[in-house]
C-alpha cells in the first residue's frame, strides 16, 4: 500500500470491516478508500445500517478494521494494540457526543479538565486550560454548574470543550445537534465551523441535510460503501 501524502491527516485504503452476528457476516464497511486532508470539515451522511457509525469508529480508534489500512497523521494504526491506539486517542483526537457523554458528579470546570487528567497536568495548569476553554464557548457564569443544572446547548458547549482540552488536530462529532432545538442546533453548528476557521479537521456524522449542509465537503454512505460525494 501507498503512503499518505502529508497533507491527509486521515486516509482509509480498502477499508473493511465484518461482524459476526449470530452464523452470519455483515460488511459494515466493504471496500472503503477515502482520505481527508488537513482543515477539511466533512460530514458523512446515511441511512440506518449504511457504516457511517462504523466508519467514526474507526477513525476515532474505537474499532479496527478487519481488512486493510487506517493512516492517522502518515501513521498506519492498524497494528497498534489498545494502550498504543488509546493514547493515539488522546492526543489527536476530540470527540464530541449525541448525548453529550458528560459525568453528572463533576462540574462544567470538572468535565472539560478530564482529559488533561489523564495527560498528567498540573491541577493549576488545567484549571487555567479548562477557564480559557469554557470561556471560549460561551459559558459564562456556569462554570461551576453541574450537567443537570444545564440546558442541552449548555451541555453540548461543554462536551465541545472538553473535545478540544487536548487540542486535538480532528474533532470528530456523532449527531452533534440530535437532542438540541433547531435554534440551538444552529448555534453549536456556527461554533463549529468557527473552529473549523481555526484550523481543526472536522468529521461529523448526521442525518439531517440542514446540519450536513454546515460541512465544506459531504458523503454518503450505502451498504458499507461510499457512493457519492459532494460539497
């Protein structure tokens, strides 16, 4: 196989991936070649069962592929085993939740400084990070709120901050607006693309074409293969 050029920070090449259900092998994903450059915004769009899930997994390290190569940053992952692909998750990528997958015990302060936790900094050093952080998304006066004392766009905000504690190259988020209002929907869609202008990769998954629309570049996902893409 071919390397990466510099320029792609992602790149599947003969993406597969096969799960046994029961006697019986399902392809989610058959066949797959896509890169993604440096500063693209991406969403990737599908029916139900189509591999678009499976596709984020994948990218996001979650699940390997059962056949072919997976380049992160011009490395191919593939043979990397679970401590090596969790730490190549923490340091280059933010994931950012549907459901917002914050810890209800720590407050707004608390959910963004968990990863810096886990990358060994200085209590002090993360609570500046995780103020400028909170700050930087319009989280004024709910800094020592907890999740259950926030709105959802509130939630999102602080799920989108803890995404970039890390200061991930790629951000990686699944439905971003599914359990927000169309209005509030709209407003974590501009930060988005605000945080696109300054420089993050951004891969999205969604089903709605209001919210895909949002993204520099789309495609769509089909029985486990691409087929079509746009912009």
């Amino acid at each position: 196989m071919s390397s990466p050029s510099n320029n792609h920070i992602i790149r599947l090449e003969d993406a597969n991936k096969v799960y046994n259900v029961g006697s019986n092998d399902v392809k989610a994903l058959n066949g797959v070649n896509i890169s993604f450059e440096r500063g693209d915004f991406w969403a990737i769009m599908g029916p139900s069962g189509s591999g678009k899930s499976t596709m984020m997994n994948i990218i996001g390290c979650l699940d390997r592929l059962t056949r072919g190569n997976y380049y992160l940053e011009g490395q191919d992952v593939g043979g990397l085993d679970d401590d090596a692909l969790s730490e190549f998750r923490l340091r280059y990528l933010g994931f950012i939740f549907q459901s917002f997958n914050l810890i209800p015990q720590l407050t707004v302060l608390g959910n963004i400084e968990l990863p810096l936790y886990y990358l060994g900094w200085e209590p002090e050093d993360s609570l500046k990070r995780a103020e400028e952080l909170a700050l930087s998304v319009g989280l004024e006066g709910r800094l020592d709120h907890k999740p259950t004392e926030l709105s959802g766009g509130q939630m999102q905000r602080v799920a989108i901050a803890r995404a970039l504690a890390n200061d991930p190259k790629i951000l990686l988020a699944d439905e971003p607006t599914g359990n927000l209002d169309s209005q509030t929907g709209v407003q974590i869609m501009e930060l988005l693309v605000k945080l696109n202008e300054l420089g993050k990769t951004i891969i999205m998954v969604t089903h709605e074409q209001d919210i895909a629309a949002y993204a520099k570049k789309r495609l769509h996902m089909k029985d486990g293969i691409i087929d079509w893409i746009g912009s």
